[in-house]
C-alpha cells in the first residue's frame, strides 16, 4: 500500500472513530457490522469490530442490507444505546 494511501485509511478510521461511542468491552469500534435473517429486514443487529460480544437491535425499516441507510441506522442505533462504565477495559 503507498503511504498516501496508508496516511488516508487512517484519517478516514480516525473519523469514523470520532463518529463512533465507545464499545461496554472499553474499546472504540473502527467499524459496525450489520446482520439479519433477511436481505431487507425490518429489524436487524448490528455489532462493532472490538469484541463482538455487544449486540445492538434496532429498527432497519427494510433497508437492504447492502446499503449505506441501514449502515446509517446501525450507527446512530450504536451510538443512542445505553451504556453502563467499562470496567474490564484491557
């Protein structure tokens, strides 16, 4: 990878992590991951790329799940979840 792609992967992550809440597990997700029993689901889970152990559920609305609406669903679901203080960051 050139270093100017190098430097632009890594602003972009660092936006995304600027745009993402901090995981339970204490570590800040550089990606969400979106899944369901459907490929237009009315609602869907998502979970970021840290642990994998915190699931979210939130209303997808049909959105495909190949798409960015349900990607910005999965994000400000995220983000409005409820956390408790970690206490097992590492």
């Amino acid at each position: 990878m050139s270093e100017a792609k190098s430097e632009e992967s890594s602003a972009e992550g660092a936006a995304l992590n600027a745009l993402l809440s901090a995981c339970p597990c204490g570590k800040v997700p550089t990606a969400i991951y979106v899944y369901a029993d459907s490929d237009r689901p009315k609602w869907a889970y998502c979970h970021g790329n840290c642990c994998g152990e915190w699931n979210i559920e939130f209303r997808a609305g049909y959105a495909d799940l190949a798409s960015d609406e349900i990607q910005r669903l999965s994000e400000e679901a995220w983000n409005a979840a409820p956390r408790a203080p970690a206490d097992n960051a590492d």
